[in-house]
C-alpha cells in the first residue's frame, strides 16, 4: 500500500525525470532540505564549531572544547532517541505530521537566533542553546522524512530523495557562502567586527530556514483535522503505540536488519559532518580553511547527490550505499595520517561525493520496504537510530581525544561502524522488502 502522486497517469506510464522534480508537491518537499539544511552547513558542520572552540570556549584547551562539543552533540542525539518514535507514534494518531515539522523546526529556529546573545566565554549556556537547536533541526527531519509518502511514489523514492539532498547542499551551500563573506569582511556588511558578523550568521540561519519552509507549509496535503487528539491522549496513545511500533518493525526481519545496519554505519557519517572542523582546527589548520573546505562538499554534494539517486534508480540504492561505505572507509584511514590543510581540501571533495548518496539511499531504500500508512512511526525509528549512533560517535571522538591527548585517535574509531554496517546491509534482500510492504 502507498500514497499515490496526484499527478501520476492511471495507465502506470513513469513521469520523465524533468516532470517528476518540477511537481509542485515535489518540489515544496525538498525545498524543506534547501531551508534546513542551511542550519547542517552552517551550525553543525562549519562556522559554530570554530565560534565555539575559539571564542565561546575562550581559556579552554582544545580537548576539553573538543570533549564539551562532543557531549553537546551527544546530548541532542539522547533527547531524540527518547523522543523519535514516541513522535513518530504520535503523528500518525493524529495524522499531524506536517503540523509537528513545523513545531520543532520552529523550536530550531528560536535557539538558533537566540545564540546571537552569548557572551565569550558562555560555552554552557552557548552549549545548551545549541543542544535544543539540534533537537529542533532533528525532531523536524523526523517529520520531514516520513512526508515523503505525500509527495512521491515508491518508484521514485531515490530520485526524490536524492533531488532533496541535492538542495538541501545547495541551499546549504549558498547561505555558507553569504556567511563566510559576511565574517571574512565583516565592514562590507555594515557588522563592526568578525564576532559581529558570526553572531549575526546564526540569525540568518533561522530567517533563511524559516523562508523557504514556506512552500512545504502551503502546499503539502495539510493535516487531517477530523483525527486531531488532546495533548494528553496523544502522549498516551503514543506511549501505547511506541511498543506496538517495536513489535510491527520487528515482524518486518528485513526492516529490522536494515535499521540495525543504518544505525551502525551511520554512525560514522554524522561523526564526520558534525566533528570535523573540531578535528581540523585540534591538529592546527587554520579555520578559514577548513570553513572553505566544507563550502566545497556543499558544493559536490549537489549534484553528487542527485547522480546518486539516479545510480540508485539503475543499480539499487544498496550498492550506492555499499559503494559510498567503501569510500567513508577509505576517508577516515587517510584523515588520521593527514599532515596538510590541502588534503583536507581533497577530502572535502571526496565526501562531498558521496555523503549525500548515502544519506539519500537509505532514506529511500527504508521508504521502499516499509508500509506507507505507518511511515510516521516506522521513520520514528529510523531517525531514533540514526540519532543514537550521533551520541555515540561524537561522544566517543571527544572522550577518545580527551583521554589519549589525541584528535587522531579518536577518528579511527568510526572504522568499525563503517565496516559492520555494510556488512549487515550486505543481507537486506531489497525486493523482497519491497514485496512485502505492498502487502500490508
């Protein structure tokens, strides 16, 4: 069972590429990746880390800023782990998963605004701020991710999915660039200083989320009102549901199988996004260069992400995935003996090619093989996983660090999460996934 595309013909016929992207509902999809993914770029991956390690941990030494960003990251991941099915649950009760993006994306944008205020030194208070942000930004993808089903087809779930991911490093991309002016030149811009500029780059932050979440919120299917509940019976119910939610992912093996793999190598890919400008800046680089060099993989990742999902309309989305393994592997032997910023530079490159493949396949393998009126619970899980291995890897790359004296230590560590997942994924029998969800 599944949602069909209102505009699809009734004799079956595949829409061509171009009709498929420029589809209202389509499009107003992934310009939410385009709107948050500008938060991923911006505050996750690039100019808050090096704010937080040089000015909002002035006194600090980089491994104890290192171990109090880890633990931040950490933090948000535990909040959604206890969250994300409960939510997901909760969605589909009501039939409010739209209603609920908006909800924590809101919460996203707030406290990223809000870290405009901190004062140097303020890393507690500029942590904690943070750490809600990211639940927002985390809580909203939840939502986000489960729509998929109101905007697409199964036969389409890479193409679209990768199209998102596409935007989203573009978007991304864009304000990064803004942004990176906006502190390299901070008097062109009318700011008096550099600080200025980056207290004022977290605020553009929430304005350009906030803008381009709008076609989501006017032309996705709204909500079902006739199935709205109270809080409390919602909670409840959501409660009640959260281990029928366990027991129905475990009678789907494959699923199950999947979402263990997922978790594991998956792992290893936020590690890289949300600890590398930490990483780069601990073993002396300069941070105007590594915010250049994660401009670069916005930049590939775009259209990266987009041949992805064609690869993974001809080959699968489990070899791009397994494809796009061997790489990460690969990348994280060469980043623990990098000596030179210039190969921090290739590497950008290198992960710009292939984070968004990986991210968008398993968003669309997943969709292929569960059943689509309980996507909202079933991608609880998913991001519920997702989310747990982000407490572990940033976590266990800062206590690694703080306990050896050494960044380099630490980044091995995602080695294993990479080879186990794949391993694991290697025994998802795709079609027969796919078989079986159509019959629920």
């Amino acid at each position: 069972m599944w949602v069909e595309h209102p505009n699809e013909a009734d004799n079956g016929i595949q829409l061509s590429m171009w009709k498929i992207l420029t589809d209202k509902k389509v499009l107003s999809w992934a310009m939410y990746d385009w709107a948050n993914s500008a938060f991923a770029a911006v505050m996750l991956a690039s100019i808050f880390p090096v704010f937080f390690k040089e000015y909002l941990s002035a006194g600090q030494s980089v491994t104890t800023s290192t171990f109090h960003l880890g633990m931040a990251n950490s933090i948000a991941g535990i909040v959604i782990v206890l969250l994300a099915p409960i939510l997901g649950a909760i969605a589909d009760a009501g039939e409010a998963r739209k209603r609920m993006l908006l909800s924590f994306a809101a919460l996203g944008m707030i406290m990223t605004a809000a870290l405009y205020g901190v004062a140097q030194g303020a890393w507690l208070a500029a942590a904690t701020l943070y750490v809600l942000a990211v639940v927002g930004f985390m809580g909203s993808v939840i939502f986000y991710d489960a729509l998929i089903v109101k905007a697409s087809r199964p036969e389409h779930y890479d193409l679209v999915s990768g199209y998102g991911y596409a935007l989203g490093y573009l978007g991304g991309g864009i304000l990064l660039s803004v942004d990176i002016l906006m502190t390299a030149y901070p008097t062109w811009f009318g700011f008096v200083d550099s600080t200025e500029a980056v207290r004022f780059a977290f605020v553009s932050v929430a304005i350009w989320w906030a803008v381009f979440t709008l076609p989501l919120l006017f032309n996705l299917p709204a909500d079902r009102g006739g199935a709205r509940v109270g809080l409390k019976r919602a909670v409840t119910g959501g409660f009640r549901d959260l281990y029928k939610t366990y027991r129905d992912i475990r009678q789907y093996k494959l699923v199950w199988l999947f979402l263990v793999s997922y978790w594991l190598y998956i792992d290893g890919v936020d590690t890289v996004v949300r600890m590398a400008i930490d990483f780069g800046l601990s073993i002396g680089f300069d941070s105007q260069d590594l915010i250049v060099a994660i401009l670069i993989t916005q930049f590939v990742g775009f259209p990266a992400a987009l041949l992805f999902g064609l690869l993974g309309e001809r080959i699968g989305p489990k070899a791009g995935i397994l494809i796009a393994l061997g790489v990460y592997l690969l990348v994280t032997i060469w980043a623990y003996f990098m000596q030179q910023v210039q190969e921090f530079y290739m590497l950008a490159v290198v992960i710009g090619l292939v984070q968004g493949g990986v991210q968008s396949l398993s968003r669309s393998l997943y969709a292929r093989i569960i059943p689509a009126d309980k996507a909202g619970q079933f991608f609880g899980f998913y991001n519920m996983m997702g989310k747990f291995a982000a407490v572990i890897g940033p976590g266990l790359i800062g206590t690694v660090a703080f306990l050896t004296d050494s960044s380099r230590l630490g980044i091995l560590s995602v080695i294993a999460l990479f080879l186990a997942g794949a391993l694991l994924l290697w025994k998802v029998d795709v079609r027969e996934g796919e078989r079986i969800a159509r019959r629920a």
